[in-house]
C-alpha cells in the first residue's frame, strides 16, 4: 500500500511527495534525493528492484529518508513505495526524461524515470538539499563535433543541490567536464581525496579543486553557500571507490574502446548513448562492471545519508 499525500507546491496536483518524505521534511531530518534513471536504465533487470531497496537502504543506514523520484502517469512522485520502485524496474515503455521531458510526460499523462538533471531539479522544488547517484553525466568526447554535453551540468550549475557521485566515466571526456564545471561555477569537493574519482576506477587522473575530510565538512559548504547567498549552483561531491575495489585497470580500458567503438558501429546517439554503454559494460564484463556500479552507489547513498542528516542538523 502506498501512502503519499499532496504536497504544499504551486502545481500541487501534479505533484505527490511521499507521506515519509513530507513528514521528514517538516520535522527537520536530512532527506537524499535518488534517481530512477539508474534503475530503469541503468541497471539490469531484475537486479534493478533488489538494488532500489538496498540504495535506499543505505540512505537511511547514513541517518536520512529516502526520496526515489520518478514520473509516473503524469505525475511527479517524490518518494516511492515498493509498488512504484518495481513499475519503475519492470515496465519497458518508461522513458528517460531529463528536465526537459518532464513536463511533456506531465502534460500527456507518460510515465518515466529521472536523470541527475531532472531529479536535481524536483528534489529542489520539493525542499531537497542533497541528491545520490551513481556517475554524472557530462562533456562526452568528440563534443566539438557532437556537441553532446549532458543536460546534468547545465541543470546542477542552475540548481542549489549537492550531488554525491563517483565522479564520471571515462567513456566521457573527463577534463573537458571538469572544465565545464568551473565555467559554470559548480564547485567540486572530493571526498577524502585529491584526485577526481573516474566511476569504475578511484583515480580518473584529474585533480579535484578541494577535498573535505567529512560529512559535516561537506554540509558546511552547503549551508554556507546560502548564507553568503552563492548558492545558484549545486555542489558536486565526489566519492571514489576504494582502490581495492575499483574494476581492474585492463578490462576498464577494453570496456571504454569496445564501448565506444560499438557506438559508433550502431550509431547510437543522444539519450541512448549512456543506457547502451552501461548495457555493453554489463553484458561483457562477467558481472564486474555490476558489482563495481552497485558498491559504488550504494556507498554514494550511505555519505548522501549522512551529509543530509548534517544539513538538517545545521538549518533546524
Ligand atoms: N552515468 C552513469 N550511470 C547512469 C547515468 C549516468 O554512470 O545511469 C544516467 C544518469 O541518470 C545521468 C544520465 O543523469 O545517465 C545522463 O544521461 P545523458 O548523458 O544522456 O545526459
Ligand atoms: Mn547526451
């Protein structure tokens, strides 16, 4: 059984916030943001369901509420019930919608999951200061000619939100989004560490502008950041996986030139590029790109927990 209630938001009918997630909300507890992107194309079916649960598992393991936002027949949900997680899994006709699809899905009743950019954005319209997820999108090489940069950057410049991450992929151009970040004027912490986390490896070989050594550190910066009113952009915070549990560093550089070279080969473009390569990772890797995917997610989840829980903390 699911419980939701109206929320208090201009479009209210058109926007449902989880009882669990408005009830935390206005008693000052952290609340972490979770795409759906992730499970309905990012992750292979069935795993996806069993993997939802224990993301949001490790949110509440960090000390906050979790809120899985997705459209659904229209509407935005901002938290789902174990029901709506599993439609979100299951169901072949859900779209990907970044922040430009989503009121085209509202307006003709379609149902679809969010990225980094669209559940950045929602989160942000329901009162959600930090988001989880697994690797942003970014600059993708050859961007000069295809002048495919994901709609995740322009929104986290433009959107008050901390994103934990584990950095990008390197199938992207990991320097050209780094560089992007710092003309939009997203700040880029890393967690723990000086180099910028490349996904399915700890080190992507760029630095990151500054380090924290905490969760508080890091909820620090957010509330700071609206103090001093410098807050029109998000934060990225940048979790790499522990080295030891990083893909070895030969199939990560086969994965990346096969991936790309079966891009170009089935010439896949625009919103399907990152669901094929992440289903070519999967399928080729016996299970390793999977296991490294999850671990890292379910850690970016757990810190997102906890950083949520300090930012309450500080603005109660
Ligand atoms: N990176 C990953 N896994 C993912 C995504 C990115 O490692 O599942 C998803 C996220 O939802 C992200 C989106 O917002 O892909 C970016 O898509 P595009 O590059 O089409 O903007
Ligand atoms: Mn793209």
């Amino acid at each position: 059984m699911v419980s939701a209630m109206r929320a208090h938001l201009p479009g209210s009918d058109l926007f449902v916030v989880h009882e669990e997630v408005r009830e935390a909300l206005d008693a000052g507890v952290g609340v972490v943001a979770l795409e759906s992107t992730i499970l309905a194309h990012g992750l292979p079916h069935p795993d996806n369901i069993e993997i939802g649960a224990r993301i949001e598992g490790a949110v509440r393991a960090g000390g906050s509420v979790p809120a899985t936002i997705a459209v659904l027949d229209g509407v935005v949900h901002v938290g789902l019930g174990g029901p709506e997680v599993e439609r979100v899994c299951t169901d072949p006709a859900i779209a990907k919608l970044s922040v430009r699809d989503v009121g085209v899905a509202a307006a003709l009743g379609l149902s679809g999951a969010t990225t980094v950019a669209s559940t950045s954005a929602l989160a942000h319209r329901a009162g959600i200061r930090v988001f989880a997820t697994g690797g942003l999108g970014g600059v993708h090489r050859g961007a000069s000619q295809t002048f495919d940069v994901s709609a995740d950057l322009g929104v986290i410049a433009s959107t008050p939100v901390l994103v934990v991450c584990a950095g990008v992929k390197s199938i992207l151009d990991v320097a050209g989004t780094l560089e992007t970040l710092e003309t939009l004027s997203v700040p880029v912490l890393g967690y723990r560490t000086d180099a910028f986390p490349g996904f399915y490896l700890s080190d992507s070989g760029q630095p990151v502008p500054w380090r924290v050594e905490s969760a508080a550190d890091a909820a620090r910066v957010v509330v700071m950041r609206e103090r001093l009113g410098t807050d029109a952009a998000g934060v990225v915070l940048a979790n790499p996986l522990p080295v030891d549990r990083q893909v070895e560093r030969g199939l990560h550089d086969r994965l990346v030139e096969e991936g790309l070279a079966l891009l170009e080969r089935e010439g896949v473009h625009g919103k399907d590029v990152t669901p094929r390569l992440l289903e070519y990772f999967h399928d080729s890797s016996g299970g390793e790109s999977l296991r490294a995917n999850v671990e890292l997610v379910l850690s970016n989840a757990r810190l997102a927990g906890e950083v949520a829980a300090e930012v309450a903390a500080l603005v109660s």
